[in-house]
C-alpha cells in the first residue's frame, strides 16, 4: 500500500486523525465532545471559507448565510416534505448548490471588493427575508426541527461531524492538487495573467464558488438537526466573524490552518464563556493583529520557522 | 391628494437622509478614490463620532454646537491612527484587497465589541441640537430640528469640497486618486496623502454620527445600517467619485421613502441592498463613474 516511505506530513496527518477517532474514549466528559462536535462544524466552515479567499482571493461575505440557506431549506423539507433528516441534508446541500450557482454567475465577474459587497447584499437580503417571512421561518425564535439521530449522547454527532469534516479537508487536497486546484491558485494570483494562459477564469470561480457553499451549506444542514433549531444566527454576522477569525488565526492559504484555528478558537471560547462580552472583543484583536503582523497564520509562522530552524524544506 | 401628501412628506424625508448618508459616502469614495480600499469599519468610525458627542454633552457639559468640532477632530486623528498602524503595509507592501478586506473587517468588529464592552450595550439618546419643533408648509409639515442637522451636514459637505478642490492637500489627493506612481513621481509624499484622506474621512462619518445619533438612537451596533447604506451610494455614484457619492445619497434616500410608503415597510432595508445588487450587475462602474481596465 506504501509506495513510498510516509513523509512527516503524512505521519502527523494520520496521527491527527487516530487521536481524533480515538478522543471518545479517552475524554469521558459529554460537555467537551459537543464543543468539539460544534469545533468541527465551524472547522469545516473555516476550511471552505479558506478555499475562497486564501487560494481564489475572494472574500465572502455570504458564507455564513450559505449555512444557514442549506439549514433552513433541510428543516423546512423535513418539516413539509416529512423527509428523515439524512434526505433532508441533502435537499440542504442541493439548495447551497443551486442558490450559488446563480450568486456567483452573476457577482464573481465583479472584481475584488466589488464581489465581497455584492455577497454582503445578498446575505442581509436572505437574512432580512428569514426575519420577516415569520409564517414559514418562525422569524427570529427560530424554526424547531428533528434531530438527525435519536440518542442521549453526542458522540454518534461527533463521529458524523468528524466524517464531514474529513470528507472535506480530503476532497480539498485532492481539488487543490489536482489541475483544477493549479487554475483556482492561478485566478487567485492573476485573473488576467490567469486568463492570458488560456484559463476560462469565469468558470474556475463559478465552480469553486458551487464546491464551497454546496459543503457550507451541508455542514449548516447538519448543524440544525444537531442542535434541533434553525435560526437566523446561523446566518449572522457574528458567525462570519469568527469562521474569519479562525482561518486568520490558523493559517489563511494553507489546508490545516482554519481546522487548528477552529478547534482552537471554540475551544478558547468555551474557556472565556465566563467573559461573554469580551469574547469577540478578543477574537477581533486576533484577527487584526494577525493579519498584520503574522500574515501567514499559527500554521504558517511555525512551518515556516520550523523549516528555517532545520535547514532544509 | 390624499396619496399624493404623504409621498411630498416621504420625498422631503429622504432628501434629509440622503444629506446624512452623503456625509458618510464621501468619506468612504475618498478612501476608495485614494487608497483604493473599501473601509469596512466606516460605520464604527459613525458610532465612535456618536459616543464622543454624547460624553462630551453629557460628562463635561459642553454645548453640542462646540462638541461637533472636537468630535471631527478627535476622529480626524483616530483616522490618521488607523492608516499609520493598519492601512500602512497596503502601500510599502502592495497588498492585495483580501488584506485590506479582512484588517477593516477585523477593526469593525472590534470596535463594536469594544463599545459594547465599555460604553454598554444599551440605546443612548444624545442631547438634541436644539429642543424638537414643526416647520408647517401649507398642509406639509417637516420636523425643524432635522432640517437644521441636515443644514449643518450640507455645510460640513461644503467646506470638505473647498479641501479639495482648493488646498495643496486636496490637489494632491486629487493626483493620488488619479494615478498613485505619478503622483510619487511629482514629489508627492503619498503616505501623508493617505493619511490626511483617512483622517478626514473619519472625521466626516464621525461628524455624521455625532449629527444624526441626536436623531435616530446611538447604540455599538449603530454604524451598521448608515455604512451598508453608504456601500450602496458609492456603487451607486461610482466608486471614488465625490459628486456621485453626493447624488447617489440622494436618490437611494427617495427610494428608499417612496418604497416605504408605495411597495412595503418591512423590506425598508431591504430596497438598498436590491438597489446594490442591481447597480453592481448592470453598471459596476456607477453612473458618474469611468469605466477602468485593469492591466
């Protein structure tokens, strides 16, 4: 199966995995499997978010909404269609898909700052939409909704969350590595360039843009049926701060940054609970102060002086 | 007539607010015309104006008419603070808009936070400019105290075009807006420009929020709404463009009255996203703006 000897990444990555496989069983606590249930959640947001703005060079405004489209459209399904959660999740994935389908064919040719206002309008007219329509979303109280399995314990949540965080990072590798991955790099580095080798720029954004909110959206269906309530919040501001301050923090424009800074990030706020309002104060001088001076994120500083510390890359 | 009044009453209302988001916008177009960045903090730069009003009126007891300077002042240098610690490497190191992006979305939030932290989360009602009264129209009546913030916007407006378009710093900003290398080329010292832009854009929203949270009610959140309004009028005018971020103001303020009264009150807010999805797809440039190939 080897081929080759496994290098170091490959070696840490697969450690990475078993110690997260094996985590049930050696934290007992519930409390700490459903924060890191919930880590995973926005680890996967983070790891999408990653994929538009640190290798396409968009930033998006829109994400969080994209979680809560695909959370809303697998409630309402589950609660209209009467479809099992499962069923309903995908119904979730295929909305993401279909609603950034039309976004991003019609604002990614708009050019950077351009294209982060246009996701800007179009997350505050979604969100604006949830608020008001109160007979179908239940406004602002949220809309209650099955959970996706019966069970007094998070830990089968944990695994399917695991699962989905996996299956993302993985198929991300793969994109990044493949052809496609060096067109997405190429957009992000010069459209024009980009475009004056021959690549359809027009196309490689609109299908990454699909990939990534189709994910998104997946993950905010699961989430709703995780916490078994959908509500505007999971489409607020507030959670695209801290899905952007996670991949900062963890590295923007590298595929393990935003999972660190995701884990760690939840994990911090779990502990600053107590400090409530100081929490985002703090998450906000992260973000500010490594963008500024650790441009590459805790995964990419210490890479980086690990490499100069042994010599060799 | 009994359409007709409400709609005259609608259209003088926008009109008011349409000075106010002007203040804001041109602000926002001169950073953009400048430095080339979209300053996603412009609405916290609105609701620190509107606190330092407030604990100038109310701690120190200093008329509003005084307090207005020192809050432009205070802000003007809280601005130049920013792009000397934040906006800087966008030039020595020619970052990209992803930078620029993520640092003044990362200012906004923490300067929310921070308010909420320390000013505290609830509403605060600044001391009006002068006590609340009607001016009656023949069967039109417009709230007095209004007009005349608005008048003060409208004079503040004035005196940022005058900067402009008659000092040495507002011809140099004129030339950076222009074409940056150029300017450099002439001897123009382009950190001082970008700075003296931050300063006065800062100093604008912050006169802004000092004039209209007397108004509406001044909260951590309060910038939000009056900078997603001013996005929308810089798209809407063209992106660095002074006198379309001016007649941008303008026109979303009537859509926004006439939709109120003629389609649905509750999608309020939502008409100018509508307007900033529509402007961005059909002309991005703006109307008053050149449409520019990048190279």
């Amino acid at each position: 199966m080897f081929r080759q000897p496994l290098s170091p990444k490959g070696f840490l990555t697969l450690l990475a995995i078993v110690a997260l496989l094996s985590l049930p069983f050696i934290i007992r606590h519930e409390y700490w499997i459903y924060v890191l249930t919930i880590g995973f959640y926005y680890a996967i947001l983070a790891s999408t978010w990653n994929v538009m703005a640190g290798y396409l060079g968009r930033v998006s405004f829109a994400h969080a909404a994209f979680a809560a489209i695909g959370a809303y459209a697998s409630a309402l399904s589950v609660l209209h269609l009467k479809v099992h959660p499962v069923l309903g999740m995908a119904i979730g994935t295929v909305a993401g898909a279909v609603f950034s389908f039309f976004i991003g064919y019609l604002s990614l040719r708009l050019r950077g700052v351009y294209f982060t206002l246009s996701t800007l309008a179009f997350a505050e007219i979604f969100r604006i939409i949830v608020t008001v329509e109160y007979e179908y979303t239940r406004g602002s109280l949220g809309l209650e909704t099955e959970h996706l399995i019966v069970t007094m314990s998070y830990i089968p949540y944990y695994y399917v969350a695991l699962a989905l965080l996996l299956g993302t990072v993985f198929s991300t590798y793969l994109i990044l590595n493949s052809a496609f991955g060096l067109k997405i790099m190429a957009v992000g580095n010069s459209e024009e360039a980009a475009e004056a080798i021959g690549i359809d720029s027009a196309k490689v954004k609109v299908v990454t843009f699909l990939y990534v909110s189709a994910l998104t959206s997946l993950a905010g269906a699961f989430y709703g049926h995780f916490i078994g309530l959908v509500s505007p919040e999971v489409g607020a501001f507030d959670q695209l701060a801290l899905i952007i301050a996670m991949t900062v923090v963890g590295g923007m424009g590298t595929l393990p940054g935003p999972v660190i800074g995701a884990l760690l990030l939840e994990f911090f706020s779990e502990y600053l609970r107590e400090f409530g309002i100081f929490r985002l104060l703090i998450f906000a001088g992260l973000i500010i102060v490594t963008v500024r001076f650790f441009r590459r994120g805790l995964y990419g500083t210490l890479k980086e002086r690990l490499i100069s510390v042994g010599g060799s890359p | 007539m009994g359409v007709v009044l409400p709609i005259v009453e609608n259209l003088i209302t926008g009109l008011i607010m349409g000075s106010f988001y002007a203040l804001m916008a041109v602000g926002l177009t001169l950073i953009f015309g400048v430095m080339r960045i979209v300053n996603f903090a412009h609405g916290e730069f609105y609701m620190l104006g509107g606190y330092i009003l407030y604990y100038l009126v109310t701690l120190l007891g200093i008329n509003n008419f005084v307090a207005l300077p020192i809050v432009m002042g205070a802000m003007f240098v809280f601005g130049m603070a920013v792009e000397r610690s934040l906006l800087r490497p966008i030039i020595t190191e020619g970052l990209g808009h992803e930078y620029s992006i993520i640092i003044t979305f990362g200012l906004s939030l923490f300067l929310v936070n921070f308010a909420i932290a320390f000013f505290g989360p609830e509403y605060k009602t600044p001391p009006p400019y002068i006590p609340t009264y009607r001016i009656a129209l023949g069967p039109i009546s417009i709230s007095g105290d209004r007009l005349l913030v608005a008048t003060l916007a409208a004079v503040i407006l004035v005196l940022t075009y005058l900067v402009i378009a008659k000092t040495k710093i507002g011809l140099a900003m004129r030339a950076t807006a222009q074409n940056k290398e150029g300017a450099m080329l002439c001897g123009m010292d382009v950190y001082k420009v970008s700075m003296f832009t931050m300063g006065l854009a800062s100093a604008l929203a912050g006169a802004s929020g000092a004039l209209l949270s007397t108004i509406l009610l001044l909260e951590p959140q309060a910038g939000l709404i009056p900078a997603i309004k001013s996005y929308v009028v810089i798209a809407l005018g063209g992106m660095g463009s002074i006198a379309g971020a001016v007649a941008g103001s303008v026109i979303l303020g009537i859509i926004e009255s006439l939709g109120t009264v003629l389609i649905s009150a509750a999608y309020r807010d939502a008409y100018s996203f509508l307007v900033l999805i529509l402007v961005l797809l059909i002309r991005p440039e703006g109307l008053f703006g050149v449409r520019v190939r990048e190279v």
